[in-house]
C-alpha cells in the first residue's frame, strides 16, 4: 500500500520525536499477559533515552523488567491505576524517587481528555491492524494470535496522545472496521511476533472462585441486589473484581428468571457470566470497557449490542454523559473498610502496594447502590478495620458492605436498612465487625512506614486523596 505506515519499532521511536523526559503510553487489556510494554521499554533503552515518564493504565506482574529500566534511570516517573507483584514490591520499598500517581480508570481517562496527563508518545498493542493504524483487540484474519476484546483503556491515548504507534502481531488488509482506535490517530505501525498472551486476561485478581466462604458471600450479596428496592425490570448493574462480587450475578440469575426481570444494561469489566445472561436475554446491552475473559472478547467481536467504550465514556467524573451515571447496582471488593465506610484496594495489610483502584472510585460514587463485598478476615488479617491503611473509595460514596458475620448498611442510607430488616437479613453496626475482627486476631502492630512518599492516590476530580509512604 502506497500510504502504509508500517515501520520498524525503532524507526517509529525516531519518527514519533521522543525525548528524555517526555511521557509515554500503555494500555493493560492483555493483563499479565502483556508483552508491549517491557518490549517497548527495553528499545528505549537500548536507544539510549532517558528520564522518561510511564503513564500506563495498569501494571502487574509481568513489569518486572521496568526494575531495572528504573534503576538505569530510563523511567523515573510512572502514572498508573495499580501496580502489583516485585515491581510494586520494589516501589513500596522506594525504588522510585518520585511518587506514583494513581488515578481511578475514569480519573485518568479525564486527566487525558482534560490535558492534565500529557501523553507524548502512546504505544498501543492491538489484536488486529491495517497498514494505515485501524486497530482492534479482536482478531480478523486466520493469522491471529491474540485476543484482548476492548481497548477502552487505550481509546484516550489514541485519541489525545501527540503521536501514536499501535504495535500488532496481525498485519490485516485495509480496511480493518470496525475499529476501536481509528487510522486518522495513528502515526505509525509496528508488526512484532507477539503483543501479548491471551490465555493470561483473566489472570490475577479475576477469578471465578470456588471457594465455600466466597460462595457464601456472593450469595449474602445477591440477597442485599434482590431486597435493595432496586432490583427491578431495566436495572443495570456492574461487578468488579474477586470471586465473590463476580460471582453474584449467577445468583441473581435465577431470581431474575423468577420474577421475569431483565436488566438494560451491564457495564465495565465484562465477563462470560455476564455474556451467558446477554445470550440468555436477561441483559440488554454490554457495555465494554475492557474484556475480563476470553468468552467477553469473543462476544464483542460478534455481538453488536456489545460495545466497546472508552475509559471516559465510561466513568469520567467530570464528563456527565458517562456511563457510570446510569448506573444502578454495583457490587465491588475490598481489600479493607473502615468504620466510616471508607475502602482500600490497593496496599496490603503489611504497607506493600499490591492492587489497583481501577474503577471503584467512580462506580462507587455514581451508582444507585454500592455494595462492597469482603470477608471479616482474610487469614490472620483483619478487613474490617478502624481506619484504612490507605484511603482509595471515600465511606460517602459507600451504601453497603457484606461480610460472613453479617451486612453493614451506611448510615446515610436509612431507607435501604429498612428493606433489608424487612427481608430477613442480618444486620450489624459496622463497628460491631471491626470490634469482631480484634477479638479474633487482636490489635495488629502499626506498620514499619518511612517518611518517603512512594504513591499519591488521586481522587477521581483531580483531588489528593492519600499519600502511600515507603516501608521500611
């Protein structure tokens, strides 16, 4: 093709006009299964650039390599929504000499939109691309080798970032449509042997849990959607991450059956629980930001009233047409909640990052009701707490929490307690729980914090929210 931006990798790095101290661009739909960025990261390197600022929009475990590209000083900065495994280990530690901003999903795709996260060069991996930067995480030739479904998390980059270099490993014949990241934004086109594994989307803290105690929890929880007042035909609902608040929707399944229900619409992360009840008739529409599975990234390709969304139409804060504003129901984790409500998901009991805010923050807040879900103890390790170890969901923003001892209800929300004492459920202060949780374990010791800020946690309207100081 006469017009074809297909280069090299490092000819697209010279192109694009990268210099030291400038910011690049990921996306993190191939979860642990990425290969872009240490692919990317590593030619930069060994082209010699320096200072460089990484805004991702999540990192696992598989960034282990950028330990040492911080170390050579090729990275010294990084914005991200979470960061897990020996890289976040090592940052928790101080390995960064400037903090990590975290920023909510919806946060950063704001602070792209708004120009607040400048993105000088977006690397963007993709399932499928045509010579002139059509792009998608579907496959579409019988050369495919990857799968991701949405790029919702990528879609600002390519639209605001100053130049874009879409990275694939199936070149297709144009026109590649439809397509998530649109040619128009593409500079240039890189073809590598793999983007990404896609076996390993739904690995980490996806899981379809067959645990009796997650069980139990999912099952409490589906009870709190059934009793809310708003389980009711039209409802929408989103769940996160973990096994008991993925879980819930199977057990509401069969209510929803009962009572003829059906929901509009599901929204955010999407899984193979929500597509059979799609396929089954009992949700509308798929609102995709980004494939938890590889049963969701298949559907999207084929199912037109799945839809893939950008982070912003998703759950911006400040851009009121998002989708998060339509929300009713949305059932989330916790790593801990305090007795004012407020929740942590991303630092563990011992000071150690080990998670990511992704959209907790904006569901929480814009949703009809938001229930968190997390047992009273995990191990010797209290989840219910007098006050978080770092402050991620603010308690306002929270309706209820479900735990095995019993169901909390927020204060501010009187009129679902009622519905809930009604039902039969069993109802405690949420300080009873945590006064529970001592008893048990006992006062934990204070964790080993330095005095050195390795993580500031954004609000999702740009606000400070909390600082993470190293452990020592």
């Amino acid at each position: 093709m006469r017009n074809s931006k297909v280069v090299t990798l490092e000819e697209a790095v010279k192109r694009s006009g990268l210099k030291d101290g400038m910011t690049i661009s990921f996306h993190h739909h191939f979860r642990g299964g990425d290969k872009v960025v240490n692919l990317v990261v590593d030619k930069l390197a060994e082209m010699g650039f320096k200072n460089l600022k990484l805004a991702a929009s999540s990192l696992s475990d598989v960034h282990k390599p950028l330990i040492e590209h911080i170390k050579n000083g090729v990275i010294t900065g990084i914005s991200t929504s979470g960061l897990r495994g020996e890289l976040a280990d090592a940052i928790s530690h101080g390995l960064l000499n400037e903090p990590v901003i975290f920023r909510s999903h919806g946060g950063r795709g704001s602070a792209i939109a708004d120009g607040e996260l400048k993105i000088d060069v977006a690397f963007l991996g993709a399932s499928a691309c045509d010579e002139l930067g059509n792009a998608c995480g579907v496959p579409r030739s019988e050369n495919a080798k990857s799968i991701c479904g949405s790029l919702g998390y990528a879609l600002p980059d390519a639209r605001y970032a100053k130049h874009v270099v879409v990275i694939t490993d199936d070149l297709v014949a144009y026109p590649n449509l439809p397509a998530g990241i649109r040619g128009a934004d593409v500079e240039s086109v890189v073809v590598v042997e793999s983007v990404g594994d896609s076996s390993k989307i739904s690995a980490g803290a996806i899981r379809d849990s067959k645990n009796p105690r997650d069980i139990l929890l999912a099952k409490q929880a589906a009870k709190v959607v059934i009793n809310s007042g708003y389980f009711q035909d039209g409802f929408s609902i989103q769940t996160g991450t973990g096994g008991a608040s993925l879980a819930v929707v199977k057990y509401i399944r069969e209510e929803m059956l009962n009572r003829g229900i059906k929901a509009s619409f599901a929204l955010g992360g999407i899984t193979a629980h929500m597509v059979k009840l799609h396929e089954e008739g009992l949700i509308g529409r798929l609102i995709d930001v980004q494939s938890f599975d590889k049963v969701a990234a298949e559907s999207i390709a084929k199912d037109p009233s799945h839809v893939e969304v950008s982070s912003v139409e998703y759950a911006s804060g400040v851009h009121t047409g998002s989708a998060t504003h339509a929300l009713d129901i949305v059932i989330l984790s916790a790593l801990e909640v305090d007795t004012q409500f407020n929740v942590n998901v991303l630092v563990g009991s011992d000071g150690i990052i080990r998670g990511a805010i992704g959209g907790h923050q904006d569901t929480a807040a814009d949703s009809a009701l938001s229930i968190i879900v997390c047992p009273l103890l995990r191990g010797r390790i209290p989840c219910v707490v007098p006050k978080v170890t770092t402050l991620i969901t603010p308690g306002k923003s929270v309706d209820v929490v479900v735990t095995e001892y019993g169901i909390a209800v927020n204060p501010a929300r009187p009129e679902i307690a009622e519905k809930l004492k009604a039902a039969g459920l069993h109802l405690v202060d949420i300080k009873e729980l945590a006064a529970k949780a001592t008893a048990i374990i006992g006062t934990p010791d204070p964790l080993p914090f330095g005095d050195k800020v390795v993580g500031v946690v954004m609000n999702r309207d740009g606000s400070v929210l909390d600082k993470i100081y190293n452990v020592k």
